[in-house]
C-alpha cells in the first residue's frame, strides 16, 4: 500500500487545509512593519534531522510491544505528534504508556544521532545578522528538543514544543513572528495561524508543488536558499 495512497491523502488533505485557510484568512499575513524581526522555525526536517534515532527507539519500542509499527511509515512522516502516529498500530488505551516507552528510548538516542539540515546553521545566522530572534516551534517533546539543537550548537531565543499545524499559532502571535519557516503543508496553517508569512522548505516529506498546493507564500529547496530569500524580503519590507 499504501504508501502512494497514503502521500496522496497528504496531499488532499493539505490543498483542503489550504483552501480553509483561503476562505477563513483570506490571504492577509503579517507584512506589516515591525519593531523587531522574528522568525520561527519548525524542528524536524527543517533545522535538524534526528531519522537515524527516531528509527533507532521506534524499532526497539516495535521489538517490545509487538504492534505491528511500520517504522518506515514513521521515518516518511517525520514530525506528526508522537501519539497521534502510534495510535495508528497501538490500541487507545495503551498509547500513553507507548509514548512514554519510546520518549525514553528516543531520549537515550535521539541527540547523540542527530545531523544539522543544510543551510540551517546559517539560515539562523542570517536572521541573528538582522538583529532578530529565532524561536523553535515544534511536534517534539521539548526537553528533547533543545537536546537536538543543543547537538548541533543551536541556541535560539525559545522553543515551544509539543504543538503541531494550526496549534504552533499561539507561540508565533505570542512573539509576533513574521515568518513561520517549515516542511509541512501542516506548517502553512501554523503560519496561518500565527498572522505570519508561510516559508516552506522542500526537505521534508511534502515536494515543492505540494507545499505550494497547500498554500505556502514561499517555497524554497532547502534552507541553503533562505539567507539571501530573507535578505530581499527585508529589503522590501525594511522595517519588517
Ligand atoms: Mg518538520
């Protein structure tokens, strides 16, 4: 299966969001001219990469319960809440202790694996150029979070964790971030949410046309391309 089926449901599901976030937002965002320049960041697959661990504790957590869990399922869908992706094998009643198993183990692994996506170093450096603040808004648990960041020497100013799609809202109006930068089309409607400008990266599980389907304001290749996108768009919007 399903797997051809299952990105095509991401697909719908994202152009559906869109069109939601069409109709209910219309296509205002945040360009009008602020103090200070924020920028928020989604985690996984936009500034770092924690596959190999994620792989690591899901396969042995797999080994202990027996649930059936396609672990390549999760790696191709990185970034989705941690409960929701293991009730999709493991029984309701059991989801929080399975969660709780694969958090340990996850903790265990999780930093020492994990790798910088390219351009993310620098993508961060260039908003720190301009004066500005980085926050990290994220699916993941957040002492597990920074953990990563920490791995790959990131300190940005705040990390929101355990927030996903249109629930990464609050902490964006809450620091007025102007751009919400991820891999997601679920990270469009974060952006949405947050009256900040959708950039999107195609280093995740959704291509370019996808996130360009589900709404996005910007889609860039990696985050190689982000400095000098950022410079421009502080050239149009100086202020900003
Ligand atoms: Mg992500």
């Amino acid at each position: 299966m399903d797997r051809a089926r299952l990105r095509l449901g991401r697909v719908e599901a994202g152009r559906a969001h869109a069109r939601l976030a069409r109709n209910t937002q219309g296509r205002q965002y945040a360009a009008v001219a602020r103090d200070e320049l924020v920028v928020g960041f989604d985690l996984d697959l936009t500034l770092i990469d924690q596959r190999i661990g994620i792989a690591s504790a899901m396969t042995t957590l797999e080994s202990e319960i027996g649930a059936g869990i396609d672990v390549q399922w999760v790696i191709d869908n990185v970034g989705l809440p941690l409960e929701a992706v293991l009730a999709r094998w493991v029984p309701p009643g059991d989801v929080e202790g399975a969660a709780s198993r694969y958090r340990t183990l996850f903790g265990e692994v999780g930093a020492s694996s994990t790798r910088v996506m390219p351009g993310a170093v620098e993508a961060v450096e260039a908003v720190r150029t301009f004066g500005g603040k980085v926050i990290v808004v994220t699916a993941k648990y957040e002492p597990h979070a920074w953990a990563g960041l920490r791995a790959v020497d990131m300190a940005p100013d705040a990390v929101f964790g355990w927030r996903f799609g249109p629930a990464k809202g609050d902490a964006l109006l809450a620091h007025g971030a102007q751009i919400f930068v991820g891999d997601h089309p679920a990270d469009v409607l974060a952006a949405r949410a947050g009256n900040s400008l959708a950039v999107t990266v195609a280093t995740g599980p959704a291509s370019a046309p996808e996130l360009a389907d589900a709404g996005a304001d910007v889609v860039l290749a990696t985050l190689e391309d982000f400095p000098a996108w950022l410079d421009a768009y502080r050239r149009k919007t100086p202020s900003g």
